[in-house]
C-alpha cells in the first residue's frame, strides 16, 4: 500500500513539474501558455537520473535494526569537523583530482544514514571535546572540561566526581570479550582519546604533573596512568597517536629529544611492555612498518612528544610517523582476528588544531586524510555487520562565503559570475576595494602569509592580525596562508551549532534526525548489544 | 611599548636551530644570570634603555625583560629540539610553544648565539642595531631555583589554548592576546 502511494505521488511530481504539462482544470482562458520544455529531463539529465538512482539504492538499503545486529564498530571523530569543513574539503578533495569539486563525494557522504549531533555541554551552549566525546562513548552529557564523569562533577575536583563514574563504550566491549582499539592523531591523553578509556574531572590532568594536591590526596590519578592501567577485559589492544611526553619521567629525554612530564619517576612504557609481554611498543614509522599483525595482538605506538603531525607536515617528523589511514589499517588487522568482534574509536584530532591556528589548508588536509582512513575502513570490513560511525565532537568558527563561481579553487579567492551567469576573469573586490578568500573565520589570530616553507601552528608565534588584508598578490591557497578572522582572539574557538552524523551498517538508522550528541552512544550500545554481552560475560 | 619590546627579545629566542650550533657542554655551563643594558636607537627616534635579564642553567634558559611579566624560557636549550615556554608571573602560568620553527626566528636566534662564548656572556654585543652592554654577572643558586620555580607554573600547550577557555586566566590571556607583538 505504502509502495503504491508512493508510486503515484512520484508520477505525479514528476507529471507536474518535469514535465511542464500542468493540470489545466483551473487555468484561465485569458492566461498566457506557460512555456514547455521539448526536452524529457527525466532521461536526459544527470542530476534527475542520478537522483532517481539514490532513491532506487535507497530503497534497496536494509535496514538492521535488530539489537545485537553488528558484531564490530568504528567510531571516527573528526575533532571541529564541522559542516563547513565537511563542504569544504569535499571541494578540495574534488579538486585535488581534477574536478571542480562541488559534486565530490568524501567516503563518508555516501553512507546511507545521516543526521545531526547537538553538541553542547551541560554547563556550555559552544562545548569542549572533553563533554562532547564523554557525551558519544557513555551515553551522559556533562560539562565541558570533564571526562568520564556525570554533571554532578565539578571540573578539576576529584572528590566531586565520586559516585558520578560513567561506563564506556570501550570498557563495556572489553568485558564483553571484544578487541579494542584507540587511534588519535593528537595525544593519545587528549580529551578525545581519553575519555574511552579513562574518568578525569580535567582534560588537562594527562601526567601527574598536574594533578593538584585535592587530586592527589582524594585519589584521582592521571590520564596517562589510566590508560596504562586499564582493567577491563584483556586491556585496549591498540593504542596508537601522539603524546609520549606523558608516559615518562621529566629526567628522561626520548627518541626525537624531548623530555618526559612526569614527576613521579614512573616509566609507564615500561610498565606497559611489562604487563603485555608479547606487545609490541612502537615509536616511529620503521617500528609501526615492521608490526606483524597476523601475529601481534597488543600494539603501544606514541609517534610524537606531544601530538602527531599534520597530514602535510608529517614527512617531516624527525622519527617519521605513520599516517591516520595507515593507522586505521594496520589496527582492523589486528582487532578483527577476534571473532567476538572489535570496537576501535579512530580520531582525527589535528582539523581542531588548524582550527584553531586559523590555517584552513592544514585542516582540508587533515580531513581528507580523515577521509581516507574511513575509505580504509569501509574496504575491509564486512558492513553487514559492522556499524561505522563518522561524526564531530563539535564545529567551529569556519565559514564558506561569497558568491564563488563553480569549482573556484575552495582556498582561493572568490571570483564570481557576470549577468550571464559565467565565470568572470577577475576576482571580486568589496567595499574596501580588496578580493576576499571563499574560506575565512569569525574569530581567531586572522591573517599570516608563511608561503609554502610554512610550519605547522607557525602562527603562534605572530599577534593578532585580525580584520581585513590586501590580498591580491598573497598566495592564499599555499599552507602557510592563514584566513582573515573578524574578532581578535589568540585562538579561534569552537562554534555552538550541530555538526553531522554519518552511519553506514547494521543499526545506522537509529542516527536518522537530531541528535542529542548522548544518542550516539545508545545506538551503539543497541547495535552492538554492549551492555547485555558485557554483563553475560560477567 | 612594553610589548613591543617583550617581543624582540621572545622573537630573538623563540626557534631551537640555533642552540644546535652551540658547542657548551650541558656539564661545563655553570648556573648564572647577566644583566644586560639595552640601548634602542630606533625607539621614537631616540635612543631608549631598558635592562634584559639573561638567566641559564645546564638545560634551561630564560629571557625576562625588567617591567614585564612574561618570561620567555627554553628548556633543554643546547640541544637541537629544545622546547620554548612563555611564563607569565603575575598568573604563576605557562604556555608551552613545543615546536615552532620558523627561518625567522633561526636567523634572529642566530644574532643571539653571540651572546654566548666559553659557556659565559659576553661583555657588549649588537642584535639587530641594538646594543647590549653587560652590567652585572651572578653565579649562585637564585638561578636553579628561579627557574625551577617557573618551571612549576601551571602549564598549557599552545595547541590546547583554545579547549580551556573555562580557565579565567586562560581566558584572559586568549582575550588579551598571549603572544606578544615583534
């Protein structure tokens, strides 16, 4: 019946507005004919045909809603992938293969399910990673700053944290005897990474070093510590990102020259490789190349002091580190040996730093490195029963806009269309009488030109440069371009407004509408059946 | 003006590259601080002093400018990859810069290398057409446990300024503008 109704509604859109031959039963004779169209657009144009294709594959989408119904997950964070940011680096994915880049499509944005993430933290309207992604993994929003805690905690105060401990998405697939793994491209005792697989009432307690005497004395201990120390199950199986400053003492100096952070002499590399014994720690691209999977079921890889590389930058790491799509690989070898299946949270932590630097090529790279390790993904597993998840933990500040003409380079500046409709030849000025780029940013240390010798997160060490610059001879699409910013601040920030939510596999429809960002966690646990497998496991 | 003047000598301090070329054995360097007179000659026009502070230990080096309160530190200095803090005294905070290199800062860290032989400061030297006079030299432990002291300081990565912003001081930094003007 549904199908039928359908079926006519269809034919009749089509009927009505395609092709141009409009019901005539209250038409006056004294009107002139509206205008026909000898073309039949239904079989002639390539975004009618490609439409009615999305609606055919739509409708042949199963839909698994069965509890229990995926056997892996990978969640993958994009920290400040906003909906701009996802626009954009489509555009410039398109573009860097030869496209003008409009109709590109990231691997995400093919999955069958989207939807949008309310971001905010209990106590903030614009949040921070630390309740946001405690929001994803334990199904609880709490405040910005917290991790792993209710609301009823208050940011750095230990004691108001007892009782308001949340389970994770992470420990309740260790108890149910799955694999696990986390992957970040910033340090892995990052707000993000960290709050899979530890409770911290402040993001920033990642060594002891920061812990205050109340923490201390009412026993919380820090990130770094936690994750070496985690009990459930068999232990996190992959851990792999930046931040080894955390995992050694101040007097040590590592592999790349960088002291350690901690004061209370503890190696927790050592204490790791002690406790897994037939582990594997690595810290550079040769050890992560000579990683067998087929025979290596723990994998300990800091890749940096403090966090890992941009995508651009990495080439240049002094170690050499792998990327986020090597990274991605190399663990779903690993995790998916386990025939009770894998939860791995993969997260591309540095589009939020470029962000924040106000340096746009950074982030498009990044995001398409983002990309990448999701197509990785989606090529080796079964998604009949794996669920993916592509989201953010919230957006920021980046805005597309004027007027550019199609495929007009995404980092370059707007050059828009005469009266016809064509691309003009010369780029458009406003009212100061200077071009504008189509990318920029509403806040933020604003506009640096480093050229293409640029380093990464150079701009923090200019002052402001907020408003506008003469921009016609600047090489703005180059990554040392840094987009104009309106308000003046030392770092941009975060924005308030929603941010995507891109599901594909058995339970992505549950994601279907807006989301409080909690929701996601409850699709997976409803998708995965975490919390019962966990608790028969006991 | 007091930024402005911060700002060259953060700038003068700011890369790594240049303490690479430094042949001081961490060992041989004896804690010590110089107090320079610096003459500007480009200051509005006329000549203007102010006193620099230099103050270095075995792994550590700071830079305070008299008046102002942020501090620019390194931590393992003679070293190729050493690690730049700004130290805000009147907060008893420190934002830590882990890797920012630029040419520029290669280049003017470079001038400052002068400052530097045998492992002791130099008595006059010229950067950028400003002159620095040494007034005073001190050798005692002030020095370790100053800089110990700083290195106490809470701190937060430049990468993660802008995810705690809950901090009121932090704010106020973002607010006001951590990084000084050149």
């Amino acid at each position: 019946m549904m199908k039928s109704t359908i079926k006519l509604l269809s034919i009749a859109v089509t009927t009505a507005l395609l092709s141009g031959c409009f019901g005539d039963d209250d038409k006056n004779e004294s009107e002139p004919t509206p205008a026909v169209s000898t073309i039949d657009w239904t079989k002639t144009n390539e975004w009618f045909e490609a439409g009615e294709q999305n609606v055919l594959t739509a409708k042949e989408t199963q839909e698994l809603l069965e509890k229990g119904a995926a056997k892996n997950v990978i969640l993958f964070v994009g920290d400040g992938m906003s909906v701009s940011t996802v626009t954009a680096a489509r555009i410039f994915a398109g573009q860097q293969n030869g496209q003008t880049g409009e109709e590109y499509q990231l691997s995400f944005e093919k999955f069958p399910v989207a939807g949008f993430s309310k971001t905010y933290n209990t106590n903030q309207q614009t949040p921070d990673s630390a309740g946001t992604m405690t929001a994803m993994v334990s199904g609880v929003k709490t405040k910005a700053g917290v991790i792993g805690y209710g609301e009823k905690a208050l940011r750095a105060d230990c004691a108001s944290g007892s009782g308001q401990e949340l389970v994770t998405s992470i420990e309740l697939a260790e108890m149910a005897g799955k694999s696990t793994g986390v992957l970040s491209t910033a340090r892995i005792t990052h707000a993000t990474p960290a709050a899979t697989y530890s409770k911290s009432p402040e993001r920033n307690w990642e060594s002891d070093n920061n812990l205050t005497d109340e923490a201390k004395a009412n026993g919380c201990t820090d990130i770094a510590s936690q994750l070496v120390n985690f009990s459930y199950g068999d232990g996190i199986d992959v851990v792999m990102g930046g931040g080894r400053r955390h995992f050694f003492p101040s007097s040590v100096i590592d592999e790349e020259g960088k002291s350690g952070k901690r004061k209370d002499g503890q190696n927790l590399i050592d204490e790791w490789r002690a406790k897994y014994t037939n582990g594997i720690y690595v810290y550079d691209q040769t050890g992560f190349d000579a990683i067998d999977a087929a025979s290596v079921n723990k994998v300990f890889g800091l890749f940096n002091s403090s966090h890992m590389e941009y995508e651009v930058d990495r080439a240049n790491d002094i170690a050499g580190e792998p990327s986020l799509s090597e990274m991605t690989q190399k663990s779903l070898d690993i995790l998916s040996k386990n025939d009770k299946g894998f939860f791995l949270m993969v997260e591309s932590g540095r589009i939020d730093h470029g962000h924040h630097a106000g340096n746009a090529y950074r982030v498009l790279q990044d995001t398409v490195e983002f990309d990448r390790a999701i197509q990785v993904a989606v090529n080796s597993v079964d998604l009949s029963e794996t669920l993916i998840i592509v989201t953010a933990d919230h957006g920021h500040v980046f805005t597309m806009a004027g007027y550019p003409t199609r495929g007009n380079p995404i980092l370059g500046l707007v050059k828009t269309n005469d009266s016809a409709g064509h691309a003009e030849d010369e780029h458009v000025l406003a009212k100061d009488d200077m071009p504008y780029t189509t990318v920029g940013y509403r806040n933020g240390l604003g506009f640096a030109d480093y050229g293409d010798t640029s380093t990464g997160d150079q701009r923090y060490s200019d002052p402001h440069a907020a408003g506008r610059y003469e921009l016609s001879d600047v090489a703005v699409e180059s990554h040392g371009f840094h987009q104009e910013a309106l308000v003046p601040l030392s770092s941009e920030t975060h924005s308030g407004e929603d941010v995507g939510i891109y599901a594909i596999g058995p339970g992505a429809q549950l994601l279907r509408g807006t989301h409080e960002q909690s929701n996601i966690f409850h699709a997976i646990n409803h998708a995965a059946d975490l919390v019962a497998k966990a608790e028969a496991s006991q | 003006m007091k930024n402005k003047c911060f700002f060259i000598v953060i700038t003068l301090l700011y890369a790594e590259c240049l303490f690479a070329g430094i042949k001081t054995d961490t060992k041989s360097i004896v804690s010590q601080r110089a107090y320079y007179r610096v003459i500007d000659s480009e200051l509005q026009g006329k000549p203007k002093s102010y006193t620099l502070t230099v103050w270095m230990t075995g792994n550590m080096l700071a830079l305070e400018k008299a008046g102002n309160s942020s501090i620019a530190l390194w931590h393992n200095w003679q070293t190729s990859k050493p690690t730049l803090f700004q130290v805000f005294k009147e907060h008893d905070y420190r934002i830590e810069f882990e890797r920012i290199h630029t040419q520029k800062h290669q280049r003017l860290l470079a001038q400052l290398q002068a400052l530097l032989q045998d492992g002791s400061f130099v008595q006059r030297a010229t950067i950028n057409n400003k002159q620095l006079i040494l007034q005073r030299l001190i050798k005692d432990d002030m020095v370790e446990l100053q800089i110990n002291r700083w290195s106490d300081y809470k701190t937060y990565d430049y990468a993660d300024i802008g995810d705690n912003e809950a901090d009121p001081v932090l704010a106020k930094l973002i607010h006001q503008g951590f990084i000084q003007k050149i």
